[in-house]
C-alpha cells in the first residue's frame, strides 16, 4: 500500500524508450545547518522512498548541496560530499545494490530549489531515479 501511495505521487512521463520519473518530495532529504549526520526525520523519508526505488532496476543519482550563507566554499563543497555519502550509505543498508547508485555534490556552487527560504532548503540531498 505504501509502495503504491508513492507511485501514485510520483509522476512519470514517457518519451519513446525512456521514463523520466519525477519522485515525490519525500526524495529530498534536508539537513541541519552545518551537519551531515542523518536526522530521524530524513531516515523515515529514506525509509519511505526505498520502497519504490527498490521497484525498479533505474540508476539513482544522488546530489548534495549545501547553503551560501554559512562556511566557506570550501568546506560547503566537503559538506554536501559528507550529505551525499551518507543518504547513499543509508539507502545501501536498506538493500539498494551499490551498482545502482552514483553520487555528485556541488557544495554552494548550485541550488537544489530557489524560494524565499533558500538557505535552508537547499541544506539537502536529492534522491532521483
């Protein structure tokens, strides 16, 4: 039932040989301000998106980023790495094969979302098929 809820929120769309699939905001995994350490909110939103990244053989990309407004560039590019690693480490324990998953950080260089709370929501990580 959880597996379809989540199918029935992600949008897909079609084009020839390839389905672009568009996941559900439970795909974006936010963070504390300076931290890379997993939340028990992020977790339940990893535990939640397994379930259909579990049910199909798609490759999963995962970006971590990191806000301007606070550290340097240098340690926002290591930050958004420590963010990436970690959802990636947490979906392999769950049992996603680690073949599936690649993973890129951009550190403060690019913003995941632009909206009038920008710092915060771009202290995150997106999950895509």
């Amino acid at each position: 039932d959880n597996l379809r809820a989540t199918l029935a929120n992600a949008q897909a769309q079609a084009q020839s040989n390839v389905v672009t699939v568009t996941m559900p905001t439970e795909s974006v995994v936010f963070f504390n301000i300076g931290e890379a350490a997993l939340t028990d909110y992020a977790k339940a939103t990893l535990d939640s998106a397994v379930q259909l990244l579990m049910a199909t053989d798609a490759q999963i990309a995962i970006t971590g980023y990191a806000d301007k407004e606070t550290g340097s560039a240098k340690r926002n590019e290591q930050l958004s790495k420590e963010r990436a690693e970690k959802v990636a480490n947490y979906l392999m324990g769950l049992g996603v094969p680690a073949s599936r998953i690649s993973t890129n950080w951009v550190g403060d260089t690019e913003q995941a979302f632009t909206t009038p709370d920008t710092p915060i929501v771009n202290r995150c990580v997106v999950v895509k098929l």
